[in-house]
C-alpha cells in the first residue's frame, strides 16, 4: 500500500539560505550547508553559524525541489539548507536502513520533475511504501560500508583541475584495446565467472557463468554497442560479451587512476550511437585528454590522489 509522503514524513520549506550571503568554515567548526547538488549528500560547504537560525537536527532528510528535483540525502550532521530545499521529519522513529529506504522511493519519483517542473508544491503528495509495508529486506541491508564511508565526506577539497595542463592521447598508445567474444544463451550455464554486457549498471555484471574467463584483471570495459560508452574497472577476472571493448594498460594502473580514467571515458559517450559505435578500430583512434606534468607525461599521481581525495573514496578496495 503507498501513502503521500506527508502520512510518512512532516514536511517543511527549509531555510532558504545563499550561500554567498554566509561566511565559510571548517567541518569542525561550521555548519553543513546543503544546497539542491545532487553528489557528496547534497553538502556543498560548512558555513559560520547563523545567529537565531537553527540548523535542522542530524537525522532529518533534505530534499531538493529544483535543479535537481528530488536529490534526497539522509543528513548526519546538523545542516542548513539553500533555496528550493525542502526538509522531512520522520513521524515515528525508524532505523537508518529505513530512512534511506525511503529517500530512494522519494528520488524514484525524479521522472515526474524537470527544469521546468519543479517539487515545490507536489512533493507531500507523492507516493510512498505506508511503514507497514517496508520490504523486509531493508532491515537485513549491512550498512557498514555506508557508515565506514561517512568520516569522508568534505573533509578536504580535492586537488584543483588546471585543464590548461591536459593533453590528448590516442587510446592505443595508452592502451592495449581487445575485443569481448560472443557467448550465447545456450552455451551460458551458472557458474563464477563475471559475464561483462554492454549494460549501464552493476559495474557491467549482467550475471555469472561458468565459462572460463577470457580476460585479465586490472582491466577496464567500454561498452561500443548497446549503453556505448560506459567504462568500469574490473577487479577480478571475466568474460566479457562481443559488445565490449577491454582496455589493457600499458602504464602501471591502480584501481584509483582507473576510477578518473572511466569518468573520462564515459564523458565521450555523446559522441556515439546505434548507427555509430565505438567499434575496435574507432577506439584505438579516439582521443582521451589527461592531465600532464611538466614533461607532458600523463600525471598519474594527481589522478590517483584527485579520487582519492573525493567523498566515499575510503569505500574503493584499493
């Protein structure tokens, strides 16, 4: 059964606050200002503590009405929030697991909302799971990794970008590119092999077979047919379909500069479609742009300590 989001939640207009009217601080001493962004929990900085404003307790939800409608964060902090942020109450006590169980319902409704179609107004009325009818599965979710992540959040700004020293690369002077092999249903069995697909999700995982894998790890696929373009780096070894590309580096890669590389990768995807696709030979041509050093040799370090330096980095298996 759904209810409105108002039968779960006490919902109020936040505080409205600009964040170039306030005065900056550290985590430790400031006050988490939450603005309608849709990464690192919505916090875009810690500001001064604001005389007779009183930050929204830690426990409370923010949710953006506009520029990114519905970008829902569960806050740990005590926080402020920005123009056309709403924040939510839970009307009854419920477990972590619960409360972000239903900020993923909330941004579920995202679809509904654009530019020109904010929350503002319909946020109360959208529906929800009632709280008799959350899945019993949200109370057995580990949130370990979850909480282990949190002392990363905007602790520190990640190194600035200087794009004045990037330079463009061919793939295949960077890369070894080789392509996936076909494997069809009939000779698809269960097994523990990761099946790489050209799908957009679950790191490419589309399931696990007991064929052999056909690549190494330490590797990163780039789908060139189906979702063209999206880049993961896989840690263990897989098969990987006739749909992938699998880009072999010819530098030593950590799984870190592999993280920047695939965020590269996957900005490219624009460039191509169904009837053009990112085939072997367009890939070994293509141009990736990387920041340099002073000799103008790809810098590795500042890639590796750019992710590093970024919020929920700490849950990346080094």
């Amino acid at each position: 059964m759904t209810v409105p989001v108002s039968e779960v939640f006490d919902v109020r207009y936040g505080h409205s606050l600009e964040i170039n009217a306030l005065e900056r601080a550290s985590p430790s001493d400031g006050v988490a200002f939450v603005s309608r962004q849709m990464g690192h929990n919505g916090i875009s900085a810690y500001v001064a503590p604001i005389d007779g404003v009183e930050p929204a307790p830690a426990g409370d939800i923010s949710c953006a009405l506009g520029g990114n409608p519905l970008a829902t964060h569960l806050q740990e902090v005590p926080f402020y929030v920005g123009r056309d942020v709403a924040i939510l109450r839970p009307k009854q006590e419920m477990t972590k697991a619960e409360i972000l169980f239903y900020c993923l319902c909330i941004k579920a409704n995202a679809y509904r909302y654009s530019y020109g179609r904010q929350a503002n107004r319909t946020l109360a009325t959208l529906p929800v799971p009632a709280i008799t009818d959350i899945p019993e599965w949200v109370g057995k979710v580990d949130l370990d990794q979850i909480v282990g992540a949190d002392a990363s959040l905007i602790t520190t700004p990640p190194p600035a970008v200087t794009l004045k020293s990037w330079q463009a690369f061919r793939y295949d002077k960077l890369f070894d590119i080789k392509k996936g092999q076909r494997l069809t249903k009939g000779n698809m069995a269960e097994g523990d092999t990761p099946f790489i697909g050209a799908i957009e999700s679950d790191n490419g995982y589309r399931q696990y077979v007991s064929a052999s894998p056909n690549h190494e790890a330490g590797t990163i696929t780039v789908s060139y047919n189906g979702s063209v373009g999206e880049a993961f780096y896989q840690s263990a070894p897989f098969w990987a379909s006739d749909d992938i590309n699998v880009l072999y580096p010819k530098f030593d890669m950590n799984v870190f500069v592999a993280m920047f590389l695939c965020a590269l990768i996957r900005r490219e995807k624009f460039r191509f479609s169904y009837g053009r696709k990112w085939h072997l030979g367009r890939m070994n041509e293509s141009l990736i742009r990387l920041p340099c050093d002073t000799a103008g040799v790809p810098d590795w370090a500042f890639m590796e300590t750019y992710i590093k330096s970024l919020p929920y980095s700490t849950s990346i298996a080094a």
